[in-house]
C-alpha cells in the first residue's frame, strides 16, 4: 500500500515520552468515559427500580442487559479491527490509508445497524421467553428491549466515532460527548419515567434520544476535523482490503464477545430459576460490578491503542514495557477498588432496591466475586498488548476456553449438583483465574510478537 513521507503526531506523545504518564492522560479520559457511558445505563436501573419496582429492575438490568450485550458486543470487538488498523496506520505516519479506515469501518457500522436492528427488534420476545423471563418481569423486559434495539443504530455508530477518535490518541472528546450524553439521559429519565409516568418504556426512549445526542456530537467533530482522520459522507465507502484486514483482527475479538455474551446469558438463564427477588439482586450486583469492569476495560483500550501505535511506529521494545507498567497501575487499581466496593456494598445495592431480600442476596453475590478482581487484570492488559500488535485470533481462542468454555461447562455441570448462589457465583474468579495463567504463559512463551512483525513486513 501506499507510503507518505510525512509523519503524522501520533495523538500528542503516544510514541514517545514517559511510559507511565502519556498511559495515564490517555485512560483517564478513556476511564471517565466509560463512567459515564455505565452511567446513563445505570440511571435507568437506579429510577425504575425506586419508582416503578424490583420487577421494572430485573427488567432493565438483567435480562434485556444480556441481550443487548450479545450484539452491541460482538459488533464492538468487529469494530476494534478497525480501530486497530486506524492505529496503527495514524502511528505510522500513513495518512492516506488512515482516511480509507475511517470509512470503510463507518460504512461497515451502518450495514451493521440495519442488520441488528431487524434481528433485535423480530427476535425480542423468543430471546427473553429462551431464557426463561418469569411472567412478572417479562410485561417490563419486552418494550424495553424492542425500543433499544430500534434505535440501536446509534449507540453501534458512537462506538464506531469514539473508538476512531481514540485510535489517533484523542480520548478527551469522547469523554465531553459522554458527559453531554449522560446528562441528557437522566433529564429524560426524569421526564418520562417520573413525570410522565411512561415506566420502563419511557427509561428505553430516554437512552435512545441520548445517544442520539453522542452521535450527532462525535460524528461533528470528525466533520470538523483538518486531519487524515476526518469523516465525510462523500467518502464513505467500502475499501475490501482494508475490510479484510479489520475482519482479520476483529472478528476474533467479536466472537470472543458473543461466547462472553452467551456464556453471561446461561448464567443469566440459572439466575432466573432463582425467582424475582434472585434477578433483582443480580441486576443490582452487576451495576456495581460495572465499576471495575469499565475500569480495567479503559485499561484494556489503552492498551490497545498504545501497543498499536508503537507496534506501527516500529518501537516494538516500547510495546513490552507498556505491559509492565500497565499490569503494576492495573492490579494496584483493582486491590484498591475491590475494597472500596466491599466497604460500601450494603450503600450501593441500596441506590437500586431497597428490598430487604433483594440486599441479602446481592451483598452475597458481590462478595463472591469482588474478591477475586485482581485474577482478571493479566488477562486484559496482556490481550490487550497482544491484540494492538495485530494478533487477535489466539487471544480470542484463550478466551474462548478458558472464561466461556469452563464458564459454561460450570454452570451446566455444577450448578444443578449444588443448586445455590455460592456455586453460581464462583464461576467467574474460577474462569478468570485459568485464563490469567494461560495468558501469562502464552505471553511470555511464545513468539506472538516475532508473528506479527513478520505479518506486518
């Protein structure tokens, strides 16, 4: 492909300065970011729990929260191809090929949304009724999740937006359109849940219209944008070589999504078989527990991005050393926040339900799990590194086995046995502990990174 001479500035410093600081301007945008995109989703958790009921909770959260992340997921981790290769070529200083993947990735963002928008909204009853919705929660679930996935066009083309904006190193941006998104969201949440008291359909509409508002404030700064990044409709269009090498990187990291999807939705499926006051307490647990998980994720997309352009810039020994700093700030983040969260579950499971059953089952549950944070954060950093260099096939595969396989094979084998919270819930740290060792081992064994140099010449 072609080749300009000149060098483009790799998002500021990305390349070049202190490891350990340029990590930390990237993710704390990233961090916040992501705070406020669980955020506006937790809003919808926090109203109708409180003014609707624990039925409405199990409704937003749970069930339909599953679903949603089965597609949003998967095409997520297809996108992640792109952003990749956007990353790699902006870090290398090839402009011209950095233009054609912003296109081509928007263009294959926009057939997806057709695509998952007819799938989402034909399927929704038979998905919720597959997974055994009880009939209390099922009236809340349904509209709920046929109204997401009409407008699921738009929070497919703001990730598509910002995960191109953080490919060049900008991660500020994506943050201020969050903020600007979250607020809208909790004024309409306020309007047709409280004030006009339309449930869990007005908290559905009120999630749609925000991200409206993220993708008219994303895709108008890439408008404006004077570099080889900018966005124009005039140049929207499919380059099939560039698709086959996002596919290439992104299709693994997807699947690897969607086996994260099932194996959440099997899991999902058992913790229905607990009753209302089971589903509700789950729902609950999961926003808290998205606190960390949007954490060591911004670990991960730094990661990522960092790893792609140094690969791309050739400064493969920068690459490692990112890793190690990574892991040190990652696991003394996780310890600290894993504490934090322990302290103060009875507070936060609070904000949702307030249910006396409900909070005995969810600080079980939290407990179950909290503790074992720490034995995930080699896996993200590590497929992360990994995945920036180009290689996401074997992280997928890693995945696959070791946190969906084992994950599945737990809930189906295990859990009839010892049919409880306790044997349920320990099915996370168990497959988060195996995939951190083979990760470990694969990273520092085998030659993934002389691999990918060689497909990159």
């Amino acid at each position: 492909m072609e080749k300009t001479e000149k060098k483009v500035s790799a998002g500021g410093s990305i390349v070049d300065g202190v490891i350990w600081k340029q990590l930390l301007k990237f993710f704390f945008p990233i961090l916040l970011g992501t705070f406020f995109q669980q955020l506006y989703n937790t809003v919808d958790a926090v109203i109708v729990g409180n003014f609707v009921g624990k039925e409405a909770l199990g409704a937003v959260g749970g069930s339909t929260g599953t679903l949603i992340n089965l597609l949003i997921g998967f095409f997520t981790g297809l996108a992640s191809g792109g952003s990749v290769i956007i990353a790699q070529f902006y870090g290398g200083g090839r402009e011209k090929e950095t233009g054609r993947a912003v296109h081509t990735l928007v263009f294959l963002g926009v057939i997806a949304s057709v695509f998952f928008t007819v799938i989402g909204v034909s399927m929704a009853r038979i998905s919720l009724e597959a997974i055994a919705v009880p009939d209390d929660i099922m009236g809340y679930a349904l509209p709920y999740l046929r109204i997401y996935f009409a407008g699921i066009t738009f929070p497919i083309l703001y990730n598509i937006g910002s995960a191109i904006l953080r490919a060049v190193g900008d991660s500020k941006r994506p943050l201020y359109f969050l903020i600007a998104c979250c607020l809208t969201n909790v004024l309409l949440d306020l309007l047709f849940v409280v004030g006009l008291g339309m449930g869990v359909a007005g908290a559905a509409v009120a999630t749609v219209l925000s991200q409206v508002v993220s993708v008219i404030l994303t895709f108008g700064a890439l408008m404006r944008s004077k570099e080889c990044f900018r966005f124009s409709f005039k140049e929207l269009r499919m380059d099939m070589n560039l698709l086959k090498s996002m596919l290439r990187i992104g299709l693994p990291v997807g699947l690897q999504s969607t086996m994260y999807s099932i194996s959440n939705i099997l899991v999902q499926s058992s913790i229905n078989g607990f009753g209302t006051d089971v589903i509700a307490a789950w729902t609950a647990v999961g926003k808290v527990d998205s606190i960390f998980w949007m954490a060591i994720n911004a670990f991960g997309i730094a990661v990522t991005t960092f790893a792609g352009q140094n690969f791309g810039a050739g400064k493969y020994d920068r690459v490692h050393k990112c890793v190690r700093v990574s892991m040190g700030m990652a696991m003394g983040m996780t310890i600290v926040l894993s504490g934090l969260l322990l302290l103060t579950e009875r507070f936060t499971l609070g904000l949702f339900c307030r249910d006396a059953e409900v909070l005995a089952y969810g600080e079980k549950m939290m407990f179950y799990m909290v503790t074992f944070y720490f034995t995930y954060v080699p896996i993200e950093v590590l497929s992360g590194a990994i995945k920036g260099a180009g290689d996401s096939l074997r992280p997928m595969i890693i995945t696959l086995l070791g946190i969906c396989v084992l994950r599945v094979a737990w809930v189906l084998l295990m859990v009839p046995i010892w049919h409880n919270l306790f044997t349920l819930s320990i099915s996370y740290p168990i497959s988060w502990l195996t995939t951190a060792i083979i990760f470990i081992i694969y990273y520092f064994k085998s030659d993934w990174m002389q691999r990918c140099i060689r497909a990159k010449s």
